[in-house]
C-alpha cells in the first residue's frame, strides 16, 4: 500500500513536489503523477491504480483544484469509503485562496495560505497529518540524496490569479520549458494573433514553475513608458533603489543592475510591440525571460508561434469551462470559433452564468452568423 496518494492540478505542481519531498522525508510512501506515471502510461489506468493502492488521500487545495473534474473524480473516490473522515482517509492542504464546499466543507485542511517560513509550512503539515506507525527518518540511501525541492511560498511575485480553466497547451508548454532552460539568460518570444492565449500560456508557465525561482515579476510591455513604470516599481519592491528616486529609467537600470547580481528569477514581458520597443530594457545575468507579442520578427530572442487550440483541447475547454458535457456540441462549436482560446472562454463563460447548453448556444450561433453575414 501507498501511504498518501498526492491530488493535484498542474498550476500546482510546485506545492505538490514539496509535499511529497516533505512526506517521503519523513518515511512515507507517496504516490505523485509528475514521478510515477512513465510515459507512455495510460493516464487513467495509472490514476485508478494509484487510488485503489493509497491508504490516505493528499488534496492539494486551490481554486483550480475544486473546479477541476479530474480532482473531483479523485477525491470523490476516495470519500466514498470514509464518507464522516473517521479514517482520515482525505487530508486537505490549502496552498490557494478559496473555500471548499459542498462534501468538503466540513473538511479539516491544513492551510499554508500566506505562510512564508518553510520550516513553519513543515511543522504544520506535518502535524496535520499526525503520528504514525512507519519510520520517521530517511533509510540510508544508496546514492546522492535529491535536493530539496524549493518552498513554493517563500518565492516573490505578483502575479495575478492563476486561471482555473486553463486546457490544454502541454506542448507548448514543454517547448517553452526547453527554451528557458538553454543558457545563463534565456529569451523566449510567444508570438501570435491577439486572443490566442499567449499570456495565459505565460501566466501558466509562471505558475507552475513558481518554486523554481527567487523572483518571478510580470511587466506590462505594450509602451516603453509602462515598461519603465514596471521595471521601476520591482526595484522599489527589491530595495534596489529609494522610493523617493522620480526618475523613471533610474529606478528601470536599478532592477537591471539587481537582476544582474541576483540569480533564479523570471520576468514577463507582457504585450511587447516589437523588439526595439524592449531590447536596451532587457535584463542581464542568471534567469529568464518570457516576452509575449504580435509581432514575428524577434532577431535576437527565441520565438515561439502560439497557434490555435487542438481540436481536441478546444472542445475540452468547452465542456470544463461551461459545464455542458455534450462532446458533439462542443466539437462543432470549437470549429465554429475557429479554435480561437479567447472566443471559447468567453462562449464557455456566456453559457456558464446564462445556464444554456452547448446545443443552444451553437444553434443561436448558427442563426446569428447566418444573418450577420449571409450564405455564400
């Protein structure tokens, strides 16, 4: 048997490594999905496996967590052989802001919101998941002991709310990780049409990756004035230099200068109109960059085209994001809107708080077009 079976979203990642990394320290037995499903696994047979071997279940909480039906169908799983917790088969772990309802609110979590100290996040988990019988301290081990992995909460940033409804995209994905990690500063240009997703790429890339840095600071790019204004306020927030200092580009080479003698950092530049709009503001030294554009011609970074959804993925979308579990509908839906990223969250999310069906929403859409634009 598996002692913690470890539940998780992929804008998680991080809190579930350290978890586990913390569990395995202390002589358990975990299960995680990113270490234990090979490739070329079956992904549902491998998850089936996993729940009916574990002997306690690890809910690692936020609001892409509780939205998502994969979780859902885990947990539920695992609620039905302990349905009052009086085997303490579901052990919650909040690491996001939100409020479990429904089965699991009268679940006891162990809530690291807002704890920085990872020795603190340590003893709470710990404590949480209280004493037992197996060994407390690592067998010896044959090798070099892994390093620990990094405390996602003790990493600075601002970035925004990660998206609970974000599908797909995990080539992408992947690419953008092969390119971040291939020198001493690695530049990396998502490049598309406007509504195809390429800060939300970012903005999930940051996410997940949120413990492998120090800093991780989004910039507004779309004007050499709000780039100047970000760079400015991150060095202010670094203490790089004085609150009072007004003048724009000394407070920007400031943050360039810290960035420079400062390692493991990421920075976004967000909506950046061409490169010479940002090359002389680019920082130097240990980290990474990701610029999000319109524009192709990138000469001296590494782009990436940032192109429609799947078939595949774009129907997903539809039927997570709506709530509308009508494949067919959605299919012929996502080829309607042309597999566009920001045209299907904004019909998924229409049809979400109207309460209309797929089916619906593709008819009215039909009539619409038709009228709008006539048959050819």
């Amino acid at each position: 048997m598996t002692d913690f079976f470890i539940s998780y979203t992929g804008a998680d990642l991080s809190w579930a490594k350290w978890i586990d990394f913390v569990l395995r320290g202390k002589g358990y037995i975990t299960r995680l999905q990113a270490y234990d499903f090979p490739a070329g696994s079956n992904f549902v047979a491998e998850m089936h496996k996993a729940i009916q071997e574990c002997d306690r279940t690890v809910m690692v909480l936020s609001p892409p967590y509780l939205t998502s039906k994969f979780c859902l169908a885990e947990w539920t799983n695992i609620f039905v052989d302990d349905p009052v917790g009086a085997a303490r088969k579901l052990l919650g772990v909040r690491v996001g802001e939100c409020q479990p309802d429904g089965l699991l609110k009268t679940n006891v979590y162990c809530d690291l919101v807002g704890i920085q100290d990872r020795d603190a996040a340590k003893r709470l988990l710990l404590d949480a998941i209280g004493p037992s019988g197996r060994p407390t301290t690592e067998p010896d081990f044959p090798g070099q002991p892994p390093p620990e992995p990094r405390f996602p909460g003790a990493t600075r940033h601002n970035l925004a709310a990660s998206n609970p409804h974000f599908t797909g995209r995990a080539e992408l994905l992947e690419r953008l990780e092969r390119a971040l990690t291939s020198g001493p500063v690695a530049l990396t240009a998502l490049h598309g049409l406007g509504g195809i997703g390429k800060s939300q790429t970012a903005l999930e890339y940051a996410w997940r990756h949120l413990a492998d840095f120090e800093l991780v600071w989004w910039l507004r790019a779309e004007s050499v004035e709000g780039l100047l204004g970000g760079l400015g306020g991150l060095a202010v927030e670094l203490g790089a230099v004085a609150p009072e200092e007004t003048n724009a580009e000394t407070r920007a080479r400031a943050a360039l200068a810290w960035l420079k003698a400062h390692p493991g950092w990421l920075l976004v530049y967000d909506n950046a109109e061409t490169e010479d709009d940002v090359k002389d503001w680019l920082p130097q030294g240990s980290g990474a960059v990701i610029l999000t554009s319109r524009d192709g011609a990138w000469h001296h970074v590494q782009p990436l085209d940032v192109d429609v959804m799947s078939p595949a993925d774009a129907a997903a979308l539809l039927t997570e994001r709506s709530g509308d579990p009508d494949a067919k509908s959605a299919a012929e839906l996502a080829t309607e809107l042309g597999y566009l990223p920001l045209a299907l969250e904004q019909a998924a999310a229409y049809m979400f708080a109207s309460h209309w069906s797929l089916a619906r929403y593709l008819k009215t859409y039909r009539t619409r077009h038709k009228l709008d634009f006539g048959t050819f």
